[in-house]
C-alpha cells in the first residue's frame, strides 16, 4: 500500500471502531481503505556480491534519503541540501547523516527485509544543524532532527551511527504501531532504538556479538567529558562518570529500576534494563546479533500484537511468543530469551 | 501571582529533561525586586492551567516549570517541548539568561 499521512494501521484502528462519537471518521477511514492506490515506483539498486566462486548481482531496494540543512535555526524542515545520488555536500553534518541513514537502511534490508521506516520505501527525511548548540537529536514523528551540540559537552550527534540509527528506529517503531512514550513503554520504545542504534552499528562494521561495544552515542561527547557514550547496554549505569554530567543513571536490573517524572517517567533512565536483556540474549546465543536476538525483537515489536501500553513483563512475554513461533518452544533461541529477562529480574508471568 | 503579596521574593525553577541524552539540566532565577514586576507579569502571561498534551515524537525534551515562594510552589508546570512556545518560551530564556552561569555548564 502507498503510505499516506496517516498510517495504515490507524486508519484500519479507526475504520473498525464502533464508538458512535467516531462513526463520521470510521466511514471516512474505510472510504479511505477502499480506495485504490495509485503504485509507487520503488527505488532499486543493483548489489554485486561473492558466493564461494560465484559472483552474484542482485537488486535491491535501495534507499531515498532528503537531508535538509536548518541553518542553526529551529524552522524545520529547513533547506534541502542533499538528495538521494547527490555527491558528498562537504559540510561534515549532512553527509554523516546522509551515510548513516543508508547505513541503517542496509541494516534494516538485509536483516529483516524491511524496506525503510514505513517497509514501503518511504523517504529517509532528516535536517542537520538545528537549533543553535543545540544538545540534541530527536524524532518528530516524521523526520530525524540532529543538532550540532555546543562544542563543550556534545560534539555533534550525526558522527555516531548508533545515534542516527536510534532516531530512524523511533520511526520504525512508530510505524509499527507505537509503544506510548512514557514509563516503561517509553523505556521499551527507547529500548527497541537503542538495540537498533547498536545492531546498525554492528552490521556496518560486520561485528559479532562478543566483539561489539554495545555503546550507543561513542564520538559524540566532547574530549573533555569524562565519559565514552550516552549509554552502555552492556553495563547500563557505567557509559559516563562526569564532573558536570553526574553519573550515567541507567539500572541494568528491576531491583534498580528508578521512578521519576521527569524525562517522561524516566524513559532514558529505565530503558537500562531491557537494554541490557538483549545484551544478555545476543551474547548467549552468540554470532551476529541481528540474525537471532534482533529478529526476535523485530517480530516482536512488528507481529501487530503488541499493546502501545505494554510494560516490561507483557513485553518479555511477547518476546518469548515471537522466539516459540520462529524457532519452536523447546530451542536455545526460547531458553535464552527466558534467561535473558530473569537475568534483568523481569518476570514474564508477573500480571498474566 | 496568587497569594503573592507585591513584596514578597519568589524564585522560578526550570528543569528540562529528556532528549536523546536523558540528561537533566535546571535553571533557577531569583529576582531581585526592582524587577519583580517584570518577572511577574512573565509569570502570569503563561497559561499554568492549561491541559499537558501529550508527547509526540520521541527524545524531545520534556519541562517542568515552577514558581516557589519560599518553601512552597506556588505554580507547577509540566510540558512537552512543543508547548515551550509563546509566553512559556520568553519565561524559559530569561530564567536561562539569569541563571548563574556554571549551573550545568561546562
């Protein structure tokens, strides 16, 4: 289906409600469904390879990625400085977010045949240089936002790959069907981004699962911090220990978990503890992380069964349904996934 | 301001949390009360009633916005980054500006 504005699992949401105060949108979004679509030309490339002997040449889709230049201004979506086969602009920020989309996009492709946010080869939308020193990078429901950072404590956030890719996997888990961004479903929305942020990275540079750092934002604090990353999946807690940052405040266990309202219910704090599940997932079953651990939590998040509300006991569970479906009850892939939840003291049947 | 007597001092605290970082940082300006009435009238031209939405996107900031006298908040607010626009965003700069530099800075 052509992606409209408003995604198809909301129109499918809103066309088979039966709330008489929603009965004028109901018919209007089944009009909708029933409409035929116009196809969309999908973006193709051809991508050669070696088998043993044999040269293989395929194609594939290939992404569309806009990178828009806000001037140091927070008017989106900014000037568009570099379109999908441009050469290199030179300003450092545009191709680094130009690069690292379609690094993400590989990702994405080849280790779950997901064709782009949307999985219908939507554009790649993102504007670099927003805001002035802006310390941050955001999704806004439709594109990716970098800042420059202010030269003091953030260097700049296009120079991590684990960062742009953590900002498209908001859009991915978006597009899915959403986790609501506050307590623990925002701490598995930041979750899910995260463990996309570390495996783009990984599959870029071919990196196992023991051999990986499982940092997500290394390069983008300045030299003067006293710290590596924004966070360590692998030790939730441990990526800084700064001077004027304070402490990384992230739990790695539920004996831990912290209860805040700030930061949306501490969506960044608690995100700790299934960040380091799938550490302890990835790890156990070893290789690439992507081909077992993160096919598990990519059907997961995309089997359409997933409530937007769900806490961290309903989400382990449906990991353990997503790893019986594709590997059967009695595999290592179900084994691990159980321990990697009672490793973090996540109880599966709590509230069952 | 209610129940704020004209000569009463009053402090206002911004705590902004949130974005990709999940890091916290705080600004806390006291008026001198020469200025009182600047800064009061940039109080009561925020709308503190109003209703929170809810956040879109992801990794924004998220704002808190209070207003104490002495011990007690006379004023609470809590908004999504969108929402610091208006009146909100000319409280939110001059309680950065007058905050004592160093608060959170490198």
């Amino acid at each position: 289906m052509t992606p409209g504005i408003v995604p198809p699992f909301l129109l499918d949401r809103l066309a088979s409600t039966d709330d008489p105060r929603l009965a004028r949108a109901a018919a209007a979004a089944r009009k909708t469904l029933a409409m035929p679509r116009p196809p969309r030309p999908t973006r193709r490339r051809l991508r050669l390879s070696i088998d043993g002997d044999a040269l293989v040449a395929e194609a594939v889709p290939a992404p569309d990625r806009v990178i828009s230049d806000a001037g140091n201004t927070e008017n989106l979506p900014g000037r568009r400085v570099r379109s999908e086969d441009e050469p290199a602009s030179g300003d450092s920020a545009v191709d680094e977010a130009y690069e690292g989309l379609g690094a993400t996009y590989d990702f994405f492709w080849d280790a779950f045949a997901r064709d782009g946010i949307d999985a219908a080869g939507g554009s790649l939308l993102a504007t670099v240089h927003f805001g002035d020193d802006y310390d941050n990078a955001f999704w806004n429901g439709e594109r990716m936002v970098f800042g420059d950072g202010d030269g003091d404590v953030f260097v700049g956030f296009t120079r991590s790959l684990s960062v742009i890719a953590h900002e498209l996997g908001h859009g991915v888990t978006e597009a899915a069907g959403g986790l609501e961004y506050q307590g623990q479903s925002g701490a598995l929305n930041e979750s899910l981004s995260d463990v996309f942020g570390a495996l783009a990275e990984q599959h870029h540079r071919g990196e196992r699962a023991d051999e990986a750092s499982w940092l997500i934002g290394a390069g983008i604090f300045a030299a003067a911090v006293q710290g590596e990353a924004l966070r360590s999946m692998k030790a939730p807690g441990t990526a800084y220990d700064d001077d004027v940052l304070g402490k990384d405040p992230q739990p790695g266990h539920m004996r831990d978990y912290v209860e805040t309202d700030d930061d949306n219910g501490g969506v960044h704090i608690n995100s700790g503890i299934p960040n380091r599940a799938f550490f302890l997932l990835a790890t156990a079953l070893g290789g690439f992380a992507w081909e077992r651990a993160g096919l598990i939590w990519y059907r997961t998040l995309t089997a359409g069964t997933l409530s937007p509300t769900a806490d961290f006991a309903a989400f382990a569970r449906a990991t353990l349904a997503a790893a019986t479906t594709e590997y059967g009850e009695e595999s290592e892939e179900v084994a691990a996934v159980r321990a990697a939840w009672a490793g973090v003291g996540v109880e599966e049947d709590a509230g069952s | 301001m209610p129940g704020a007597d004209s000569d009463e001092r009053f402090a206002i605290l911004v705590v902004r949390s949130g974005g990709i970082a999940g890091l916290s940082k705080q600004w806390r300006a006291e008026p001198d009360p020469d200025r009182a009435p600047h800064w009061r009238e940039l109080v009561e031209s925020c709308p503190w009633d109003a209703p929170p939405t809810p956040p879109s996107g992801a990794d924004r900031y998220q704002w808190r916005i209070e207003v104490h006298r002495g011990d007690t908040a006379v004023h609470r607010a809590r908004l999504s980054d969108a929402q610091v626009e208006g009146p909100w965003r000319s409280l939110v700069d001059e309680v950065r500006q007058a905050a004592s530099p160093g608060s959170g800075a490198r």
